[in-house]
C-alpha cells in the first residue's frame, strides 16, 4: 500500500532541477511514457533494461521527487493518477523532439523529405528562380514545398537569424555581421520596346531614350536605386509616364504601347519568348551587381538548408562567375 503522499507544492530552483535528474537518470523519462502506455512496471523495466526491482526504486524515487502516487495498482494493471497521466504524455512528446532533434543532423534525403523551404526573394527573383525551382523539386523532392517570402523593408536579417526564413536570394547590402553568402550570377540592366517601336528602327541612341516616354519600376530593391543616379551623371532624366510598385509588369506593358523601360536583362529574357519585345542595351553604362544568395551562420550547417543552398548554385550559378567560393559578408 502507498503511504499518503502530501499535495504537490511548487518548486524552487534546485528542487525544478532535481527532479529533471530523476526523470532523466535511469530511465526515468522514458519509464514514464512506457508505464502511461503498457500500463506495467515490468515492461517498463524490459525497455528501459533495467531490473524490476531497480525500475521500482526509480519509480519511488520520483513519486517523493514530484510529490505525486505517479501510477497506482488496480484490477486492471497499473493506472496513472492525473498527474501521472499528464507527466506521461509530457514524457512522450519530450522524447519525439528529442529524437527528432538528433534526427536533424543525419544525411538529408530529398527525395522523402516533406520540408516547407522558405526564402527571401523580390519579384524579379520570383520570375526567374521559381519555374525552374519548381521543376527540379517535383523531380527531385516531389514532396518538398516552398513558399516565397517578401522581402521586409527593415531587418531582412531577423527572420534568417531566427530560422523563420532559410535563405535570401538577390542583391541586399544590409546583410552583415553573422551571415554567409554565395553569388550565383552577375545581373545587368536592358531597355526594352515593343517590336517595331518607331524610334528604334536603327537600335538605342541617348536622343531616342530621352524622347520616348518611360514605364518605370518604382522597386524598393536596393540596387535599383542607381538607374536614375548613373543616368544624372550623364545629364539624362526619363519621362515617366507610368509609374509602377515592382518590374515583373512592365513587359506586357511595354508589349502593348510605345514606352520603354530598364530592366533586369534576366526579366527581359525571360518574357522576350512570351510578349513581342526587343531588348537594348541602355544610352550609357550602367555598373551591374552581383546576385547572391544568404543564410545566417547558424544554419551553415544544417543539412536541408546546405542541401537547398545547393539547388540554387546548381540551377543559376553563372559559370563565368569569378567568385564561386563561399564568403563571409561580415569579412571575419
């Protein structure tokens, strides 16, 4: 027969931590959970290999620790108390992020995976990146998802840090201290016009691009910016006469009408085989910029987001690319 035992009080600090020792020494988490569910010592005692007796005195150790009966014996085996019953089940889910924890570091395997990678990506980057992104997951990792991310105006960093986000992919200069990057490709800017645009019938000249009026990409993305900052330099302004949140719309526009615009040349290629438009090099030079693609060092590691990192240098690292070795950007 169990003595009375004295209602649960809280714990202090050392208390909390003793019984943590006695649920994790000898078996003692994992007893639990099996009692809760064999309803029996014994087959506890068998899992966990150790003696009934030496079990049972596990067993006693915790009902003083917590202060609980744990489990009772009735005509149909050992019964958990509410408590008991609670600890088991606290138990068993204890031990599935556990084992799921010392899973995460075992060789990834696409091809079973049903992992939501997600990443950082403007519209540009979604044209370009996700149709040939969704071809080889259905190929490779038919039961992997992604979902696309937008990028934050203030602190893109936090949701990489945090692992809310795996990766970022395109140009970001706020990306420093505790992240990794890899460039994929060099990206440059185009013009392009509708076919058989008028003014263009002998290719881009200055004059031309300052008559012609303009479909322009008010984009927040950070190396956008040094369209119209090269053009000033060279005294030119565009005339705009639509204005609009993000490049990706801007092709059939110009399909459509006799403006013209400065794009992404990725963009442009990838529309030129959709809608009748020409591509130009811009009036002047402008610099290009390099795409890369970021994680938080905390994830370096990791085998699904070393493996989804892959992806994107195999599918999109230009090959005349010079710097094909990982970097840190915090220049450690």
């Amino acid at each position: 027969m169990l003595g009375r035992v004295m209602p649960f009080e809280p714990f202090d600090e050392a208390a909390r931590l003793g019984c943590w020792k006695g649920l994790v020494e000898r078996g003692g988490l994992v007893g639990a959970e099996i009692i809760l569910h064999q309803r029996s010592v014994s087959a506890a005692s068998q899992r966990i290999g150790l003696s009934q007796s030496a079990a049972s005195h596990a067993l006693a150790k915790l009902r003083k620790q917590l202060g609980d009966p744990l489990f009772t014996r009735t005509a149909n085996g050992v019964q958990p108390t509410p408590y008991g019953e609670r600890l088991g089940f606290a138990a068993r889910e204890s031990l599935d992020v556990l084992h799921a924890g010392l899973a995460s570091n075992l060789p990834f395997e696409p091809s079973t995976t049903t992992r939501r990678f997600n990443f950082f990506a403007g519209d540009v980057g979604q044209m370009v990146f996700l149709p040939k992104l969704a071809v080889f997951l259905k190929e490779t990792a038919p039961g992997a998802t992604m979902r696309v991310a937008p990028v934050p105006l203030e602190n893109p960093g936090a949701a990489l840090s945090s692992g809310e986000v795996d990766v970022a992919v395109g140009f970001f200069d706020n990306l420093t201290s505790g992240f990794l990057q890899s460039i994929l490709f060099q990206e440059r800017y185009v013009c392009i016009v509708r076919a058989g645009h008028p003014n263009f019938r002998t290719g881009m000249s200055i004059e031309a691009f300052k008559s012609t009026a303009h479909a322009i990409a008010d984009s927040t993305g950070m190396a956008h910016a040094m369209i119209d900052q090269v053009l000033a330099r060279h005294r030119i302004r565009r005339k705009d006469a639509i204005r609009v949140p993000g490049f990706h719309v801007l092709p059939t526009i110009i399909a459509n009408s006799d403006l013209l615009a400065v794009i992404p040349s990725r963009l442009a290629k990838a529309f030129e085989r959709y809608v009748s438009i020409r591509l130009l090099p811009t009036p002047v030079p402008i610099p290009p910029w390099d795409i890369h693609i970021y994680w938080h060092e905390r994830y370096h590691h990791d085998p699904p987001i070393q493996w989804f990192r892959s992806v994107f240098i195999k599918l999109f690292r230009d090959k005349a690319s010079k710097a094909s070795r990982l970097s840190a950007s915090s220049r450690r």
